[in-house]
C-alpha cells in the first residue's frame, strides 16, 4: 500500500514539472493522471514495476524551420521613383548672348504743333530769333532768350520720317538750310515748299537737349559759341560733337 502512495506521488510530481516547463517550451504533451479532488475518486494503487512499465509519451514539435526574413511590404505610393537629374543645357556654341543693335538711327522727340517753343543754345543761352517782319531769305539770327516776343517763337509741325519744320510764331516763314554745303554758313527763313532744306530733326541727346539736323545736308544748327553777341547770324556746321551745337527746346 505505501508503495503505492510513493508511485502515485512521483507520477504526480513529475507531471507538475514537466508541465512548468510547458511555459519555457512549446509543444510538449505529457499526459497527466487524474487528479482525486477533481474526480472524487480515490487514486489508482500502482506497483513500482507498474510505474516503470507506463510510457511517458513527450511529443516535441519538429525541428522548426528557419523564420523568413521580414519585408516591409511598400506600398505603390510610397515606392521612390530614380532621382532624374537635372542638368543645365549645353550652348551648341561659344557666340556671345545678344547685344543691342547698334548703328540705328536715334529716335526723334515729339512735340505738339499747336504750341510755341523757343530754341535756346545751350553754351551762350541765346534764343534763334526770325527778326520780326522780314523778307524771305532773310537770316536767322540770335537774341536774349528771356524776351517775351513772338519773334523768338516757333511751331514745331511734323513733315515725317522724324523731321519737323520751324514755323515763326511772328512772319510764318520757315527756318531755312538753304541747302548749303560749306560749314559755318549761316541759317535763312523762308516761305514753306516742302524743300528738304526747311526740315529739321530734333534728337534728345540727354538731360533735356536736342540737336537738330537739316534734312537736305546733314548739318546741325550751330550756336557760333560762347562769345557770340546778340544779334549775330546762327551758323550750321557738321556734326562735331560741340556743346555749340547742343539746344533746349522749351514750350512758352
């Protein structure tokens, strides 16, 4: 009978370790006898010989096979497009970026023809003057620039391509080039004819100054100079790039 007891409480204490060791390894079975406070039911009296001969059955699992490496799925959205790179265009050729056109003709200032404008030179400050009442053909000559008179005044009326004729406000004649090809000669008025030698282009030269240049020759209407006095003639020359021949032209 003790020898019995002895069997049933090795059984029982053997199915109590193997079962803790259930926790640290994963699939073993080991079958274990009833228990007598579950079943109410007094244990089984088994012989030592008995004990020995029951077959403890462990079922290991088998021999697990090597987890796969994980992959973080990617998503269509996620996934990265080949960086392009981005390169700056090769010029085809060595040629030099664009440059301003060169060699055109300035362009010409605007005026209003129904105004007055006296013609002021720029070094001696004297005001191209027609002289008053006087005949065709008459010169062109030179006076102070503060006086009030209409002789010192002109309409400045467009003929085309840039070039105006210059219409005294007094006689109506028209400032004369009369065509002349010798430098230094000195400026007429006369009657309007549509003449190339009565039209004048006024080109802004900077800060408000002009030159203006006979259709017929070439030549730009000429101050004479610093020392000029009143009175004397106004002169035409080529253009060489004097101040004499600079002039401001200001509405009256």
């Amino acid at each position: 009978m003790l020898a019995g007891v002895v069997a049933a409480i090795a059984a029982t204490t053997l199915a109590v370790i193997v079962a803790d060791s259930d926790d640290r390894a994963s699939g073993i079975v080991v079958p274990v006898p009833d228990s007598t406070e579950s079943s109410g039911l007094p244990a089984p009296s088994l012989t030592a010989t008995e004990v020995a001969a029951t077959e403890l059955t462990v079922v290991m699992p088998s021999a697990a096979a090597p987890p796969e490496t994980y992959q973080q799925p990617v998503h269509s959205a996620q996934q990265q497009a080949p960086a392009s790179r981005v390169t700056n265009p090769t010029p085809t050729t060595n040629s030099p970026p664009p440059q301003p056109p060169t060699g055109q003709e300035p362009v010409p200032a605007r005026f209003d023809p129904s105004a007055s404008f006296r013609i002021v030179n720029h070094v001696n400050s004297l005001a191209l003057d027609s002289g008053g009442w006087v005949q065709p053909g008459t010169a062109m000559k030179l006076w102070e620039s503060g006086s009030p008179s209409t002789n010192l005044q002109f309409q400045l009326v467009e003929t085309g391509g840039g070039y105006y004729r210059l219409v005294n406000r007094t006689n109506g004649l028209a400032v004369d080039g009369r065509a002349a090809n010798t430098a230094g000669s000195w400026v007429g008025q006369r009657w309007w004819d549509a003449s190339p030698a009565l039209q004048w282009m006024p080109v802004e030269v900077g800060n408000g100054l002009f030159t203006l240049t006979n259709r017929a020759t070439g030549f730009l209407l000429d101050g004479a100079g610093r020392g000029t006095q009143m009175g004397a003639p106004a002169k035409q020359w080529p253009p060489t790039g004097s101040q004499n021949q600079l002039w401001r032209i200001v509405r009256v």
